[in-house]
C-alpha cells in the first residue's frame, strides 16, 4: 500500500482544523475537517479557486438561510424554499459546485433553532478554520523539475529513434521495427503537458512555464512525426532520392535537443537544398517512381513545418 504526498496532507490538515475548531469551541467543529478535505485539490492554483467558490457559496447561503429562518421560522419546508433561491443564486455567481458546502452550513442552523450573530460567526469560523487549514497544507508543492527533465530526455531520445529507423527504412526497406516508441512517445506526451500543467498551477504567479511550452512544441511536432510515417510508408524501393532524405533524417536525429535558432535554420536550409535538388533530377520514368517522388516532397513539406514550429518555440523562449 503506497501512502501519496497528497494523501498525507490530507489527513495532517483535517486532524489540523479538527484540533483548531474544538479549541475554539465553535459547534459543529468537525465540519472544519471536511471543509478541508474538499480544499485540498492537486495544484495551489485549484485550491485557492475552490477555497474561494466554497467561501462565496457559505455566504449565500448564510445570508438566505438568516433571511429565511427568522422570517418564517425553523420548518423542514423552509430548507427547501432556501435550495429554490440557494442554487440558481450559485450558479449566477459561478460557485454551483459550492453549494453541498453551504447546504451543510443551512443544516447547521436548522439544528441548532437560531440565527443569531454568534451563530453567523460559529459558521464563518469554521470555513476560515477549515478552509485556512487546506491552503496550509497545500502551500507547499514538491519540485517536480527532474520528473520533467526525464520526461525530456524520454521524447527526445524516442524521436531520435523515429528518424533513426524511417531513415533505416528508406535506406534498407527494412521493416523489422515494431514501432514501440511511437505509443510510448504519445503517453509521455500526454503525462508530461499533465505533470508540466499541474506545475503551472502551483506557482500562483506564474502564467506559463518552459517545460509546459516546450512539452506543446513537443506534441504538435509528434503530430508531423505520426504524418511523416503515414506518408512514407508506402514508399518502396531503393532509390537516390530515398537514401538522400535517409541522410538528411540520420542527420537530424543528431540535433533533437532544443539547440539554437541558428541550428534549425542550418536544418531548414539543408532542407531546401534536398528540395532543389529533386527538382533538377529527371522526371520520374513511370507511376511508381512518380509516387515515390510524390511522398518525398510530401516528406519535405511536413519536414518545414516540424522545424518552423521548433524555430518558432526558440524565438519565444528567448523573449
């Protein structure tokens, strides 16, 4: 049985706001623990909103629920009549998500028969108590940087793969590949843009971050990867063409890393010349060497766009 970090905090911060709430002696203190419960999300930045949307919530509440229990009394019906204005009310303001926590702060009231001030201040102290408390627990985040980085170093080194192997394929025909790394690269795609987000969210400064941006350029140049492959993959035959673009792909599983600018536009240009140098080949001789021509340049043009979007990413990173 694995304990998690999360876990933990969970369990220190409602016994935390338990203890506090029954020091202060306010009623119904064990409420506090569950208002921390529920406060304690994945990120920082999603427990200060949902801390928020639960305060906003109990005070709806708390003001219908004074409202309506001193106007006309402590009936089982009243609740009911409180819900009708309670909900649209909290979805006008956009806390619906809220209103459970509010409903247990209306019951509060109907146990106890009374709407005093002391009682208004018992509820209000116990949502700071048990809201205060989460955002405690949870003002400390673990650096997830080397998780990251690993993540980095798992796409970059699958991507070498790919062309290493495409290349192969052009080359050879070989098709003894099993492709292995294409679904492990979509996976930590999808894990690192979670991990890299749920890291944006914890620093509550923090628009956007390096890894979160470049796990995106990561992704959208996968797409082109996946592409590339479809394309090529008809492609049969050893021809000039083919080992030239073998090359050039042996050549760029040498530069995955982020690099420079200048290096994409090295990239770029020895890309062009591969284009121009087609273009001076003679004209295919039947429908297969036409089709093969066809995918190649295909091939180039998907190439552009894999490395624009790198250029792209590097020119924004130095900003």
């Amino acid at each position: 049985m694995k304990i998690g970090f999360r876990t933990v905090k969970t369990a220190l911060g409602s016994a935390l706001s338990i203890y506090v709430a029954g020091w202060l002696g306010l009623e119904f203190y064990s409420f506090a623990g569950i208002l921390t419960i529920l406060c304690l999300r994945e990120t920082v930045k999603r427990s200060y909103r949902d801390a928020w949307e639960r305060f906003c919530a109990c005070l709806i509440g708390i003001t219908y629920a004074v409202l309506a229990f001193h106007l006309i009394g402590f009936h089982p019906w009243v609740i009911g009549l409180i819900l009708l204005f309670l909900i649209p009310t909290a979805v006008l303001f956009k806390v619906q998500g809220s209103v459970l926590t509010a409903c247990v702060i209306i019951l509060h009231m109907f146990m106890a028969q009374h709407v005093g001030l002391s009682m208004v201040f018992n509820e209000l102290k116990l949502v700071a108590v048990g809201i205060g408390s989460a955002l405690l627990m949870n003002s400390y985040m673990p650096n997830r940087e080397k998780e990251l980085i690993k993540y980095q170093t798992q796409i970059e080194s699958n991507f070498k793969t790919i062309f290493r192997q495409i290349a192969r394929f052009l080359r050879e025909g070989a098709t003894d590949w099993e492709g292995r790394e294409i679904t492990e690269t979509a996976d930590i795609l999808r894990d690192a843009l979670k991990t890299a987000l749920h890291d944006i969210e914890n620093h509550v400064l923090r628009v956007e971050t390096r890894y979160y941006a470049y796990f995106l350029m990561r992704s959208r140049q996968f797409e082109i990867i996946e592409r590339i492959m479809l394309t090529l993959s008809a492609f049969e035959g050893a021809y000039d063409q083919g080992r030239k673009v073998a090359d050039y792909l042996d050549e760029m599983s040498k530069y995955i890393a982020p690099g420079t600018k200048e290096l994409v536009q090295t990239r770029l240009n020895q890309l062009y010349a591969l284009q121009e140098a087609f273009k001076q080949d003679e004209l295919p001789q039947n429908r297969h060497e036409f089709e093969n021509r066809a995918m190649l340049l295909h091939f180039i043009h998907d190439m552009e766009r894999y490395l624009k979007i790198k250029q792209k990413w590097l020119i924004r990173e130095k900003r």
